[in-house]
C-alpha cells in the first residue's frame, strides 16, 4: 500500500531559531493530533538540518534536505553531498525542484547523478516534476513529464525505486496563488502512474506515493486529496506556519 504524505518545502526561509520553533510547533501537533492519516516531512534548509532533527520525533516526523550535490566529495565550495545530509539524521531530500530547475539549470542528467546518491546514501527522493504555463499551452506538458521521469528515474531497479516519492508541480501553480484544477491534477497523477505501469508494472506503480505541489492550502486540499491519484501534497508557503500546515495534514 502506498502511502499518504504530507511534506513541507520551507525553501529559503526562517533562521535556524525560527526553523527551530516552526519544527517543534509542527511537531507537537503532529503528536496532539494522535492518528493521522498520512505521513509528515518538513523540508528545511541545510543549515537547520542538525537543530532541526535534535527537535523532532523523527518517528513522526520526518525530515528532508531540499538539495543536495552531485558529487560525493570534493573541492567543491559551497555544496553538500547527500552523505553529508544522511549524516544530521535526515531521511529524505528533496530532488529536481523547478527552482533548482529554472534558477540553478539542473538537468535530467545532473538529477539522474544526485538521485543515485542520495539512494546510495540511504535517503528517500522527493522527485519533483511538471510543466510550464508555455509548455501547457503549447500541449507539450505531458512530454515534459515524460522526459524529467523517464531521464532521471527510470534507470534504477524497482527495489531502489521504493524510495521514490515522486511530486508533481505545475510551475505555474507555484507562489502564484494558482491551482491546477483537482480534475488537471488527477489527470496528470494518472499519467504518472501510468507511465510507471509501463515500466515497472501494476505493483510498483500502485506503491509509488504521488504528490501534488502548487498553491496546495487548507481551503484546496481535501479536493485534491479526495482524487484516486493524488497521494499527498508538496507544500511551500503554507508550511511556514504550523497552524495551515496541520490544515492541510489534516484534510486526509
């Protein structure tokens, strides 16, 4: 069975003491809130990665890295490598934002490297994908798709596979307030799993988590979730504030 997953991308944002307060608020509502019907992940900054776990119940909790390097090592300033990130305690990192994407031109090859790091640093990928509003226009968004998969995924075996949670994004859903309809989401979730029928079969694709991410709040989320497709939500700016993140945890 698949699971239902709620993550929040905090981006660039809170200092490491706000990061702090912002995880152990959603932490104690995660554990005030008894059973949930889904799984939580809060996506922090490299900075907050340390403080942040030593905060946290990392049983119901979990905790992502928004990036890491395609490089195991090395003299490369600045970066952090997925072991480096395996080694605070996180359990996740979060891989193939379109930010990283657009800003940062990170391709289907450098994802494919990071993606095979990560795994073999024992992480779990949020693999993130989805289309511009010009390449929605031009009819192109399911090819787009198709390609950010296919290129960065669908090398691995279906055992490495498992610890991909894969989160569709429509770019221009993203800090725009915009939505992509329930019905433009689901039919796009389905086309995912479809293309994972294909490669990996009925079995792998019924236990791939798919998640939604694009202007998700509480007022949206339990139409989206409702949908057969949509495991789930990757969530930006509401989940800076531990009050609409629940709201949406809580919609399942």
């Amino acid at each position: 069975m698949r699971k239902n997953i709620v993550a929040g991308n905090w981006k660039m944002n809170t200092t490491v003491p706000e990061g702090v307060q912002l995880a152990q608020e959603v932490n104690d509502a995660v554990a005030a809130a008894g059973t949930l019907k889904c799984d939580v992940v809060i996506g922090v900054p490299f900075t907050h990665l340390t403080a942040v776990r030593a905060a946290i119940d990392i049983d119901k909790v979990g905790l992502a890295a928004e990036n890491c390097a395609n490089h195991t090592s090395g003299a490369y300033t600045g970066e952090v490598s997925a072991a480096m990130v395996a080694s605070t305690g996180a359990n996740y990192v979060i891989l193939g934002h379109s930010e990283r994407r657009g800003y940062y031109n990170e391709t289907i090859e450098l994802l494919k490297e990071k993606v095979d790091l990560a795994l073999t640093a024992g992480l779990k990928v949020i693999f993130c994908c989805g289309e511009s509003l010009e390449e929605r226009k031009a009819g192109t968004h399911f090819d787009v798709i198709k390609n950010e998969i296919v290129g960065s995924l669908f090398h691995l075996d279906a055992e490495a596979f498992a610890n991909v949670v894969i989160a569709y994004e429509p770019i221009w859903a993203i800090g725009t307030g915009e939505t992509a309809t329930a019905e433009q989401a689901q039919e796009i979730h389905a086309f995912i799993r479809g293309l994972l029928v294909e490669k990996y079969g009925n079995t792998v694709a019924d236990d791939t988590t798919i998640l939604y991410g694009g202007s998700c709040k509480p007022s949206n989320a339990a139409e989206l979730f409702a949908k057969p497709d949509i495991d789930g939500g990757l969530i930006g700016g509401a989940s800076l504030k531990a009050d609409s993140f629940m709201g949406i945890v809580t919609a399942f």
